[in-house]
C-alpha cells in the first residue's frame, strides 16, 4: 500500500530526512513510562520540561542521551531476586523513550525527584538571517 506523504509537495525540498522522523516516531507506540510534556514561561523566556513517571527506578538505573537531534531516555533495573512479592504492581521493565528535537533546541539539567525525572529544554531566540542572492546573465 502506498502511503502519501505531506512532504511530496514539490515546494518542499530537503525534508526527506524530518519524513523519515516523523514515519519513525509515528511506529512508535508504546506508552511507558508514563510523560508530561510542558511549556515553561519565565521572564518572557519559554523553555519546555518533559517529566516522566519512573518509580523505582534510581539516578544508576537511567540513561539521558542527545544523539542525531533526539533526546533518548533509557532505564534498566537488575532484578531484585531477594524479594518475594504477591503482587507486583508497579512495573520494572526496561524501556527506551525518544523524542525528536528541533534544530537549536538545548538540553538542560535532568532531575530525578520523587519518582520523577525532569529535563528541561530551552530554545534560543533564532537569528533572522537574510542574504541577497546575485542574479548573473549568461550571453
């Protein structure tokens, strides 16, 4: 089946590799861990937190990583082989979350509280650049 792509306007060039981003994320479907994501406005400056739910898990347990313009967050626990649990609600599985970054956004400070892991992002003000292109004529 074909699919029919947003980017196939021929107006649109060069955004072959943000269709591939936007096919990727879109197969992607798993909802765990559970995550905000936030619009942060301070002094006229808007910054962006994404917090997930990672109970139990502690700071060794996870992985903050920028690589290739995506935020990519992983967690492993070792098994607890000294416990013995009737039930086991709260789940201790590995995961991985990605999210694709804009070109010039930063990655602040990551914080881990109460079960909560916090990164802040912040994305300077962009410089509005234009240039005049010369027209030559070939005789």
């Amino acid at each position: 089946m074909n699919r029919i792509s947003a980017f196939a306007s021929p107006l649109l060039l060069g955004f072959e590799e943000m269709e591939r981003m936007i096919d990727k994320i879109s197969r992607s479907g798993d909802g765990y861990p559970p995550y905000n994501v936030e619009r942060i406005i301070e002094e006229g400056t808007v910054s962006l937190r994404i917090t997930l739910a990672v109970a139990g898990f502690t700071d060794e347990d996870l992985e903050v990583l920028v690589e290739n313009n995506q935020l990519i967050i992983r967690g492993r626990q070792e098994q607890d082989t000294g416990r013995d649990f009737l039930h086991r609600g709260i789940a201790a599985r590995q995961f991985q979350k990605s999210f694709v970054l804009a070109d010039g956004i930063e990655v602040g400070e990551a914080v881990l509280k109460n079960g909560l892991l916090a990164i802040d992002l912040t994305r300077p003000e962009p410089k509005v650049a234009a240039r005049k292109i010369r027209i030559s004529q070939i005789d």
